[in-house]
C-alpha cells in the first residue's frame, strides 16, 4: 500500500517534513495547506481550503506543522475525517486543547504521533538505553540544556515572539528536554522555574528559563533553556547515578564548526535540522518511518499522545511558576 500524505504548515518545519516523507519508501506528499500560497507552492500541490485538499488529495495521513494554536483544529478535523495523524509538537498551547486532541483521536479510534524527534536522536536514545540497563547505577540527578538564538522567521509574522501563541523557550524548545526525561524517569510530581517568560526582556526577544524537575522516583533534574545565545544551538545532557555518569555535549561532539558574521549577531532564523549522517538516519526520517511502519504493521504508534499532553503539561507547569512564583504540583 502506498500512503497518501497531506501537510498543514509549509513553513520551516513543514518544509523540512515534506523532505524526509520524500525518502519514505511506500509514501507519496499528495497536497500541501498554508495559509500563504506561494509558501505552499514551493513544498508540493497546494489546496486553498480544508476541504478541497480533503476530496483533491485524498490523503490517509495529515501531518500537521502549523504554528501551534492551530493543531487542535486540525487535529479534530483529521480526526472527524478518519485520518492517520501526525502532529508537531508542542501537542497545543493549553491543557485544555491537549486534552480535546487527545479525546478527539480517541473517539475517533485514529492513529495518531506527536513529533517528539529528540527521541531518535542517537545521542539521547543510547543514554537512555544506558540508564535503561543499570549503566549509572540508581540515577539521582540529571541536568539538560537546550540553547539557540531567538527564532527569526523571515517574511512574515514571527509567532514566537508572541508568547501567548509559542509559549516561549519553555514551551516550544525545552519541551523536548521535558519528553526525554519522562520518558526516561518516569513521572515529574513537582515543577519549580524561574525565566524571562513574562517579562519585557521576552518582549525584546529574548527568553531564558531554569526549571527544576521532581520525579516521583526521586530523581531531581534541572533543566535550562535559551532563546537568548548567540553562540550557536547547543546541547548538552549529564545524568548522574550511585554507580557512574553518562554525559553529552554537543560542543564537544561536532567535528567541523563554521562562524559566519551577519548584520545581527544576536539572532537567528528558526534551526534548520541539519545532520552529516546517511539521510536514512536523519532523526526526522527515523520518525515519520516508525509512524508509517506502525500503520503498516498495525502496531501501536512508537510515541503516543498522552505522552505528549504529559510532556506539554510539564511545561506549561514551569510557566506557572514562572509567572506566580510558586512550586506547581501534577
């Protein structure tokens, strides 16, 4: 069977999306919707509406790469229509929305997987298969950072720089820091963060967060994120047991590094995913295969969408305490 796929959003990530589902064996990009038609032009054939893509494309999967209000609409819309989901993160800007996403699939009885893509990062998946096999011992401390300039989106309105749509680092960024660790720890019970959100310094564009983590094993991590580093995106990962360590970072880990002067050194466009691996390895591709493969097998989806409400939960819980303060219970 070959797989019909639809996108929604043919910005930065959309783009990128339509590329890896080109590499997908037994997959065809059928229709691509944006609200900008040109933008939709350059990706694949673009429909003006819902609809018209719906009955021109005949898509079984939708793949949703909108700004992230937006996913909950297309989310209850692909799901009325019975289709296979595929849907960026954060799963939605509210708990709320992540809720009726989450009901609309279930009701619907569709599958349906978040893009959790650090998952499928070999760095991140071999720590976890090392903690996972007693490698640190009894874990009891882990820290990550995720760090960028502010995201620049060029030509049109830079929603980021809208907190109320992106929800800022904490959201949007470091999210995935927070999907890495539940998954890897299990359930956070307490949220404690101090940041930018909130404050005029995001309004300048800048953001800059410290969330502390309790897991309910007992487990504490801290997790810093910023969209305020001029250095370049950097990662880096420390988990510390009773019996060893397992560390991380991407400074350290990349071969060749290029520093190209610009007009503004301070900022720069939406990350681009790059990677000098086979492009069969590319996290991305890795992602949309194993959704596929599911589909095709008729197995459970690799990464599901409670495990993204509870990774987006986590996160709007830091900009809780953000705001007010206050340590945030789940």
């Amino acid at each position: 069977m070959t797989y019909r796929v639809a996108l929604i959003g043919a910005g930065n990530m959309g783009s990128w999306h339509a590329n890896q589902w080109r590499k997908v064996p037994g997959v065809e990009l059928v229709g691509v919707l944006d609200t900008r038609q040109d933008a939709a032009s350059k990706v694949g054939e673009a429909y003006g509406d819902w609809n018209s893509l719906l009955t021109g494309a005949k898509p079984d999967i939708i793949d949703i790469c909108t700004p992230t209000p937006a996913h909950r609409e297309y989310v209850e819309l692909a799901a009325a229509a019975g289709k296979a989901i595929f849907v960026e993160k954060p799963l939605a800007r509210t708990l709320e929305d992540c809720d009726a996403i989450v009901n609309a699939v279930d009701r619907a009885g569709v599958p349906a997987m978040p893009g959790h893509v650090v998952r499928y990062f070999p760095e991140y998946s071999k720590a976890k298969e090392i903690i996972d096999t007693g490698g640190i011992g009894k874990p009891a401390t882990v820290r990550t950072a995720r760090m960028a300039a502010f995201p620049v989106i060029n030509g049109r309105e830079n929603w980021y720089a809208d907190a109320a749509k992106s929800g800022g680092v904490v959201l949007d960024m470091i999210l995935h820091d927070f999907d890495w660790l539940r998954w890897t720890f299990g359930p956070v019970k307490r949220v404690y963060a101090k940041g930018f959100y909130g404050t005029g310094l995001f309004e300048e564009q800048l953001d800059y967060a410290l969330v502390t983590l309790r897991f309910e094993s007992g487990v504490v991590g801290h997790v810093t994120g910023s969209w305020a580093h001029a250095g370049g995106f950097r990662t880096t990962l420390e988990a510390v047991g009773d019996n060893g360590l397992v560390e991380h970072d991407s400074a350290r880990s990349v071969p060749l590094t290029a520093s190209l002067r610009s007009s503004d050194s301070t900022r720069a466009g939406v990350a681009v995913p790059e990677s000098p691996m086979y492009p069969l390895d590319d996290p991305y591709y890795k992602e949309l295969s194993a959704f596929v493969d599911s589909l095709r097998t008729g197995t459970p989806v690799p990464i599901n969408l409670y495990e993204a409400r509870d990774a987006a939960q986590i996160a709007l819980a830091a900009l809780t305490s953000i705001e007010t303060g206050a340590v945030v219970n789940l």
